[in-house]
C-alpha cells in the first residue's frame, strides 16, 4: 500500500527541540582554533552530499571506553556473562525514535536525531548545535524541507539519502542482539562485563563484548566472495551498512558495546572505528505508520544563498 499522504497543516513547533541529547565524555578535547573554519568546511561537505544540506559537528571521543565511562548508564547491578535470551514478545519495527553520533572526516564527530517511518520513508531529523539554534528537515519521497526550529519558514531542498539509508533497511539503524551479535560470530567473542544498566527509562542488560579481529574480517571477506561450486555465499557477519575494516598493527580484539532490553532489542550501542565508531541510541519504537506535519506550501522557500546564511551553513 502507498504511505498516507501527509495532512497539510500549519506547522507546529517542533516536538523534539525540548530534549536534551548528550553523550558524556570524560575527556577533554583541546578547542580547535580552526574551529569556525573547519566547521563550515563540514557544513559544505554535507551539502554536497545531500545537494544542499548539511550537518553539524559535537563532541569527540576518540576512545570506544572513554565514550561511556562514568556515564550513568554504564553502572549497574553485576549480571550473568552470558547473551541473554528475550523474555518479553518482540515489537514489530515500523517507526522508531534514535540518536546517532558517528566519526566526521576532520577526526571530531557529528550527532543528529531521527524519527523514521522505515515503511513509508517518511523521515525528520534534528540537527542539534551549540552557537545557533537546532536545524529541523523533513523527508518525503524525494522531497526534503529544512529550517530552523526557532523560524516558520522552510526551505526546499533535493532529498538526498542524508543521514541514513533507507536502501540498507531498519536493521541498520534498529537491530536485535542477533542481528548485531550475531549466533554465527558469537565463538569468537568474549562477554568481558555484563550489567543491569537502564537506557532512559527502560530496563536493560548491558554487556562489553570482544571480538577476534581477523576472524571478524574473515568472516566479511568470505561472505564478500562467489563460492567456486556456485553455492551462496556466509552471511555477513554485521548488519548491512556496517564494514569490518581492517584493525590497527598489533590490535588482536574489537570491543563492542550494547545494552539490550527484554525483547532482545539493542537499545543501545557503541561500535569501535574499525565497525564505524558509531553510537546509536534507539529512545521509541512502534509498529503503527508516522505521519508528521508538512509545512503548507506558502511556509516554503527556495534554498537560496541568502537562505543558508539565514540557516547557518
């Protein structure tokens, strides 16, 4: 079935510009004196991906442990070293709420908020900054609006596939244990810690997992390669959109960390580099269709030059 056309009503100011997202870092980084320069630098580098979009930079953590020490989240009741089994009925995925911090090209790292109808692909993203008010985009279909939340006015721009794919599907940005962690990778980890430890308010087990690096890439190179019997390749061993890459000289382990809730979702995630050095945190999910408010088409622009010097890219 084709996804509900929008209702065209007035827009509403938006819904997520109250949260306050933040991934604690307990080290510091030095400030950058190129750091206005470089910012706009990374601005121009999104445009380019989204023909004239862009995304803002935050902070860096250049270590996978670093990232969550003395972070809340990270404490909790000692659990059992073992995957734990889901023991709630699974919530079938149609639209989800979550946060994305990810490596930037200039060694810093770039966050937004998504709530995505992975059906419909129906999207909004929130871009959160620091020195200027949060930019807002709507998606749909090949359409895509982008304003400041504290402004009406929105301005058209070419859809893009910014900030994720759609093409990869809901598993790359929402995936169980066993699409993360997969059962055919699972000999050569390790369940290092293992914690009852809440994502906001929901219940979760969090567990520091080490993997054989070599082993993880074979696994990658075998599924990547045509069988000489014609058979079908292994299955990868990480969700679509995520590449082994090969890790530093000398590092033998890869850590990951999840923390999983009773359905077996991952509601959290930090990836070391070599798997993309991402974090996502998954805040809703449901399986009933999104339908946002679009704005009218008197509320919308085109992007002119004067316009991204209104929008501060």
């Amino acid at each position: 079935m084709a996804p509900q056309v929008p209702r065209q009503t007035p827009v509403a100011a938006d819904p997520l510009e109250h949260l306050d997202f933040h991934v604690a870092t307990p080290r510091a980084t030095k400030p950058t004196k190129a750091g206005g320069f470089r910012r706009g630098v990374s601005w121009l580098l999104v445009l380019a991906v989204l023909g004239g979009l862009g995304y803002a930079g935050v902070m860096y953590g250049p270590d996978l442990v670093d990232r969550v020490t003395d972070s809340d989240e990270s404490t909790g009741p000692a659990a059992p070293l073992v995957y734990p089994m889901a023991t709630a009925p699974p919530v079938p995925v149609r639209t989800a709420t979550f946060e994305v911090v990810e490596p930037d090209s200039f060694g810093g790292t770039r966050a937004y908020e998504v709530t995505a109808d992975f059906e419909s692909g129906i999207a909004k993203v929130v871009v959160p900054r620091t020195d200027t008010p949060n930019l807002e985009i709507l998606t749909l279909w090949d359409q895509a609006f982008i304003r400041r939340v504290d402004e009406p006015t929105w301005y058209n721009l070419p859809r893009g596939d910014f900030p994720f794919q759609f093409a990869v599907g809901s598993a790359r940005w929402v995936r169980t244990l066993d699409e993360l962690v997969s059962p055919t990778i699972r000999p050569f980890t390790t369940i290092d810690e293992a914690t009852e430890a809440p994502v906001g308010t929901t219940p979760t087990r969090r567990l520091v997992v080490s993997a054989d690096a070599l082993r993880l890439l074979q696994a990658q190179t075998a599924s990547e390669a045509t069988p000489a019997d014609g058979s079908p390749p292994p299955a990868p061993p990480m969700p679509a959109g995520i590449t082994v890459q090969p890790a530093p000289e000398g590092a033998e382990r890869l850590t990951i960390e999840v923390w999983v809730d009773d359905t077996g979702l991952v509601r959290k995630s930090v990836l070391p580099p070599e798997l993309g050095g991402e974090t996502i945190t998954v805040t809703s999910v449901s399986a009933e269709a999104w339908e946002p408010q679009f704005p009218l088409p008197d509320a919308v622009q085109p992007l002119t030059a004067e316009a991204l010097f209104r929008l501060g890219l």
